[in-house]
C-alpha cells in the first residue's frame, strides 16, 4: 500500500456496518468513499484541511416512515434497506446523503444546529442535486414559500424546494453551490456561525456582470461599436423565446392557467393563447405548459447547435431553463447579437413578429413605445428569488443592424430610452447599408473553397445547419442555403492561392440567365462567362465594399485622391448599366473586389459626403506616366480587331479611343481614312497595359508602345496623386459638373 493511499485511510473514521445490514463490506466501502470525497471538498472550499475524525460512526439497518431513506445523530447513522441483502445505487444515495450530515458534524462543529446548512450541504454533495431538481418546475418565490413554513426539511416537497435554490447559486464551472461553498470557509470557529437563512439562498450571487452593449453589423457581422465586457457568459433571461419557435414544427394554442403565477403575463389573457401572443408577452406559462405536451421542444430543434457553437456549455435540458427562469445557462452579449443575426437571415417573419412588441408586447404603454414599434424587439429579465431584477437584457434588429444591450439591476423597460439613443448611434454610422457583388465572376463555384473555422451555417429551409470547420467547394454548399459565419469573416480561396482571402458577410445562390452572344460574334469562354455573371452573390456593407475595392485596384492610395476613388466606387455599386438588374460584379469590365479590407474613419467620413450626380458607370484606371512596350501576335491583334492588318497604316490611341488608319481607295485612288473606336476591345482580349499610343508590324508579331496603366477613362488614379487637388476637384476635372 502506498503512503498516499495510508494518508487518506487515515483521515476516514472507523465505519462499522451493524449486522442486519448486507452486504456489509460493499456498504462499508460506499461510506469510506464518501468521506474521502467530502474531505476534499471541504479542503477544496475550506481552505484548510478537514480536522480528523473523532469517533467511529456506526452504520445500522432501521425502520424508517416511508419517504425516509436514513436519518443522523452523531456516530449513528440510520439507513432503510427496501431488500434485504440488496444495497442499491438508490440506498447508497441516501447513506452518502447521511454521511454528509456526519462529516459536517465533525468538521464543522460551529453550524451543528443549523438544520437549514446541514440539509443543504448533504443535498449538494450526495449527488442529489440534479435528481431533486427533475419534474415540474417550480418558481424561486414557491421554493421559498415551502423552506419558509417551518415543515420538516426531511420530506420530498421540501428537499425540492432546497435544490431549486441551491442551482440558482450553482455558477457553470462551480462543483458547489457559492452559497455552500462561502459557508464552508466559516467553519473554522473564529466567527459567531449565523444559520442559514432561505433569504441568503435567495439573494442570487451570480454576478450580473457590469452593463454592456454591442452594435453588430446584420450584413458582414462586423462589431461596429460596442461597450463593457462582451465576451463573458451571463443568464439570459427571456431572450431566447423566438427561437423556441424558429425550431419548432408547429406550437400549439394553450389555455391560460387562471392563478398559476408563471401565467400572470399581462392584465387580460385571451381564452385561447397562441405561441406569437406569449412571445410578446413574454408568458412563462405557456411554454411550461408548451414542453409539458412537447417534451424536446425546449432544445431549440436545429437552432440547438448554434447556441452551442456562440459557447451554451449545453443545450436546455427543461423550459424553465431555455425561457431563462432557471439561471443554469449562459450566453455572451457578443453570442447573442450573432444569433439574432442569423434568424434574422432565416426568419424575416420572426422579425415583423417582434416588431409588434413595442405596441402589444412587454414594452408597450411607454412614452417612447411608438419608436421602438420602429425595431423588431425582444426582452429578458434575470431575477432573483425575490422577483428583484438582476439584469435585464434588450435585443433589437433593424435591417442593418442587431443591437443587445445588458444593464445590470435594471428592467427592460427602465432602460428602453438608452436602447434608443444606441438604435439613432447605429443608424449614424456611415455605409453600413447592403451592398451585393456577383463574386468569383471568371471561375465557377466548384473553383472556389470556403471556410468558417467555428460558427458557420447554412440557412436551409428547414433551419440553420452547421458547416464543416473545414475547407468545402463553394458549389457544394452554395446551393443549400445563404451561408452565415457568426463568428469571424468566411476565409475564401481560389486557384494558385495558398492562404485564403477574408470575405466578412453573406453568400447566396443566384444563377444568372445565358449570356447569347450577338449574331456571328466569336466569343471564348473566359468573355462568355465574364458577360453572363456570376451565380455567387456576397453581400456586405458599402464600407467594407468600397474599401475592398481600393485594397484590389490601389491598396497603396491615400489622402485625396483616395476619398476621390471611394466615392466613385461607391457610386459605381449603385448603377446597374453593367449586369441589367443583377449586382456589380467583382473583376473584368467592372471595379476588382477580392475581399474585405479594414475601412477607417476617414474612409467612412468620405462616404457621407455627397453622392456624385452624373448618371451612369463612372471609369477609372491607375493611369500615369510610365512608358511601356508590349509585342503580341498578329492573329490575336486582327481577331481582336476584326479585320486583317493588310490595310492598316497605323494605330493612334488616346483618352480610352482608338483610331485606326487604312488606306483604301475610291475608283482606283488610294487614301488615308481615320476611323475611330474603343479602345477596350482591343486592350482587354490582348491584355495590355493601357491603351497603346503607337503600333508596328512586320511578319508575325505586332509592337505596342504607350504610357501608364489602364483604359485612360475618366479618374486618372496617378494623375490625382500628383495634382494637388481636393477630392471635389479631381472628380470635376475627370467627369465635368
């Protein structure tokens, strides 16, 4: 035998199992065990060791009233044996409920005649805790009503009623109960021992944690702004109710229960209540009585796994959990506005449901019931056993954003005018609008892999399902659902990358019609595809758009030039000359986005300036001053030309024009004619520079020469950097007005 295992031995006391009792040994070892794990708690929680035991407990066979599974005085220990010679997991409950008393007893003298801390901390080391807190539920005023009458606490309704209360101190990561635990470290007799009263038990020492708010960006999932501690887990309250609905099949019409204090939930209840009334009455009630025909409804259905993955350690295991009347489970303020987000994605109907609350529901009758009419609400309260709010919570959603707002000791309705001073600052902050671009418009989706490493979902008929943490074809998934990562941008790769592009917002399915190119013309199947569009739309924020399109075509631009860029990226998005009615897409003839890219105030600050008016695409290209030389073959530039070179006497471009000199002749007189044309047909197939200044040919090959970068259309980019000029000015010079 090892010196550890002495050591512990030693610090258990002579058990003697009386005869009578069988089998003696395999009690004997249950109560040893028992000990032994109660001295580490107390030494846990203590923090000190146990004394060592004094005396031997004697453990004897007794005739108990029924519902009496054993009983204690010091060194005795009474146990009810249901058969003879059988010890079950039941019996050995109850000796290790027992045992408790005795070990406390001994290690705790001081609270001997605290009958109220001693049934407790039985309860809570025995293993009961869970088992007592099964069946119907019970409020936190009836469990207190029950401790506070003066019956016994040895029967069942008041061994309920103490579980209900010792949970609610219970934190996720606790192994007892705080109450317990602060109690045991007052057993060392230098401070008069207070009993334990059902009021301390009632006086709920989860913290609230401080106040908090979070603005979340409903497009690209963005914090936009925030305040407090966001990532911390805390009670939630009522706020989960919708999606107690979101996950359901169907929810049924339920009588209210007249007297039953869970549905006293507004001055007059209807004869019959439906699930969108007791929403927005935020009725306990109903959804008690809900689960009690349902059970597993209070699982969420498919919307269970998104809670899990925003961090719920587990998923409801009762409705008084899910509705937040059992403060055993937890979210972040961060985890709740993502999950807003997403049924917001999926059920737009849920949404013009909540906007009702203003008017019919838990916030109407408010001086300011009206505005907040204008957002679709949702409200919760944590309480303790007193009714008295430990923190209330208010969620809201417009249609760019998801506010959650937590205020420690405070109902919603108390603090509903600071919620609406948060909804006008969200509606200030500038290009938070939608913006959507056909993506990956040169490659098709089984080309392009996604990612969300934790937290992304495909929001399906049926309601959100998980994605793979792992790389998956874009075409694989795309046409299952939109696709929503809650907790970070989408990572996004396509060929010959090797680390993924950031994609902050939401892809969907959208399949464009053919593209039939006009009678005769000769198309390749890269034109093809980029003049009929892509199938995957992204949706994002105009900020992050317009900044992930400076970051594509001139990541290096500052200062004026570069608010001159934005604002005609921004006006470009709105202006559908490009695609008909489709989005602007992302390469070839339209602006290059390849993902998101962090925005700045200033950036922002540009885009609140005033649109630009002139109608239609507004072109731009980096432009400059640099000479260039390029030599393609003759048959690429006459296909792209549309006729031999044979004629041609030269090529001239400028400003986006090409002009073309052949010479022909009339009636045998041979002339120079000058025709012109755009450049783009020519610069785009051949891929050169800009458009070129000068050409020559001979044998196979034709020579380009010019100067900068692009078709020379409208905002010359390096030309703006140099000219000095203020963002109003560089876009009067490039587009007039």
């Amino acid at each position: 035998m090892t010196v550890a295992a002495l050591v512990i031995l030693a610090a258990v006391p002579r058990l003697t199992v009386a005869p009578g009792l069988e089998p003696a040994f395999e009690v004997q070892r249950a109560a040893a065990a028992s000990w032994e794990s109660l001295d580490a708690v107390f030494s846990a929680h203590a923090s000190r060791p146990a004394p060592a035991p004094r005396g031997a407990i004697v453990i004897e066979r007794s005739r108990l009233e029924p519902g009496r599974g054993g009983r204690s005085e010091l060194g005795r220990v009474f146990l009810r044996q249901q058969t003879p010679g059988a010890f079950t997991s039941l019996e050995k409950t109850w000796l290790a409920h027992e045992v408790a008393h005795q070990f406390l007893l001994q290690a705790c003298p001081v609270a001997a005649a605290d009958p109220l801390f001693h049934e407790a901390f039985a309860i809570t080391t025995s293993g009961e805790l869970e088992a007592w807190r099964e069946g119907d539920y019970q409020s936190l005023s009836e469990a207190a009503k029950v401790l506070g009458g003066g019956a016994s606490l040895d029967t069942e309704k008041a061994r309920r009623a103490l579980a209900r209360l010792l949970v609610e101190t219970l934190g996720p990561d606790d192994r007892l109960p705080r109450v317990i635990s602060r109690r045991l470290a007052g057993c060392d007799g230098r401070t008069r021992w207070a009993p334990l009263t059902v009021d301390e038990l009632m006086a709920l020492d989860r913290s609230a944690g401080a106040a908090a708010w979070v603005i979340m960006s409903r497009h690209s999932g963005e914090v936009l702004a925030s305040q407090g501690d966001l990532s911390t887990a805390r009670p939630f309250g009522s706020t989960l109710k919708p999606f107690l609905l979101a996950g359901a099949a169907t929810t049924p019409a339920l009588a209210p229960r007249v007297g039953d204090q869970e549905w006293a939930c507004g001055e007059v209840l209807p004869e019959t209540m439906r699930a969108p009334e007791a929403v927005l009455l935020s009725c306990n009630g109903y959804f008690l009585d809900w689960a009690a025909q349902a059970p597993g409804v209070e699982r969420f259905g498919p919307w269970g796994a998104v809670f899990l993955a925003l961090g719920m350690p587990r998923l409801p295991e009762h409705m008084s959990e899910a509705i937040g009347l059992r403060s055993t489970l937890s979210l972040s303020p961060l985890a709740l506005a993502a999950a807003y987000r997403l049924l917001g994605e999926a059920r737009p109907d849920l949404l013009t449901l909540m906007r009702r609350n203003g008017r019919e529901g838990t916030l109407a009758k408010l001086p300011q019931s009206e505005r907040l009419a204008q957002v679709a609400t949702k409200t919760g309260t944590v309480r303790d056993g007193a009714s008295r709010p430990l923190a209330g919570w208010l969620v809201g959603v417009t249609d760019d954003f998801v506010l959650v707002q937590v205020v420690p000791g405070r109902a919603p309705r108390q603090f509903s005018e600071d919620f609406l001073a948060l909804v006008e600052r969200a509606r200030r902050l500038p290009a938070r609008d939608p913006v959507e671009v056909q993506v990956f418009s040169l490659l098709t989706p089984s080309q392009v892999d996604v990612r969300c490493e934790r937290g992304g979902f495909v929001v399906a008929r049926d309601g959100p399902a998980a994605l793979s943490s792992d790389w998956a074809r874009l075409a694989d998934v795309l046409g299952e659902g939109r696709l929503v990562c809650l907790t970070a941008p989408f990572d996004v790769r396509i060929p010959k990358t090797t680390e993924g592009r950031p994609y902050a917002g939401v892809f969907r399915r959208d399949a464009p019609a053919p593209y039939v190119p006009p009678s005769g013309a000769q198309v390749t199947e890269r034109e093809r595809r980029a003049r009929t569009g892509s199938e995957a739309l992204f949706r994002t924020t105009r900020l992050l758009y317009v900044t992930g399109v400076l970051a594509s075509e001139d990541a290096s631009i500052v200062g004026e030039p570069r608010a001159a860029l934005a604002r005609v990226i921004s006006h470009n998005v709105d202006t559908r000359e490009r695609h008909g009615s489709r989005p602007v897409c992302d390469t070839t003839h339209c602006q290059v986005f390849q993902g998101a890219a962090r925005a700045s105030e200033s950036d922002a600050e540009t885009l609140t300036r005033p649109p630009i008016t002139k109608r239609g695409w507004l072109p731009f290209s980096r432009g400059g001053d640099e000479p260039w030389t390029a030599t393609r073959p003759r048959r690429e530039v006459e296909k792209a030309l549309g006729f031999s070179l044979a004629s041609v006497a030269r090529l001239e471009a400028s400003g986006g024009v090409l002009r073309v000199t052949r010479t022909v002749s009339d009636e045998g007189v041979p002339y120079e004619d000058t025709q012109a044309m755009s450049c783009e047909p020519l610069r785009g197939p051949l891929k050169l520079p800009s458009c070129p200044t000068g050409a020559s040919w001979s044998g196979a090959a034709v020579e380009f020469t010019g100067v900068g970068r692009g078709h020379g259309l409208g905002l010359d980019v390096e030309a703006a950097r140099k000219s000095g000029l203020n963002q109003d000015a560089l876009l009067e010079a490039a587009f007039g007005g």
